[in-house]
C-alpha cells in the first residue's frame, strides 16, 4: 500500500535533502502528534490534484 503522503501537496521533493520530505512549516508540538499517529489523521493532509484547476476553467 502506498504512502498517503506520496498523494499530498505538500509533499515535495527537496534537492539539498535529497529526499521527499512535508513543506509544511510544522511547530513542534504539531510534529510530535504528526509523527505519533498516521498520516492520513494529518490535519494538513490535501490530496494532490493538478487537474483541479484546469476542470474550473
């Protein structure tokens, strides 16, 4: 199954990481709960959709 975050918007590949990481500006408090439960109970969580714009045009 895949990761849900690999579906979200602001999930974004960084070049000097290297690596797909969450753009989101996170508190540390905000991450603490992020990281103990699943991404999909992320209150951040926006599914990724790059026709949504075209379609209201």
């Amino acid at each position: 199954m895949a990761d849900p975050c690999e579906e979200c918007v602001h999930y974004d590949y960084d070049e000097e990481l290297e690596a797909f990481v969450c753009q989101m500006d996170l508190d540390e408090d905000e991450m603490a709960r992020f990281l103990s439960s699943s991404a999909s109970a992320c209150p951040f969580y926006r599914r990724g959709d790059d026709y949504a714009t075209a379609r209201r045009q």
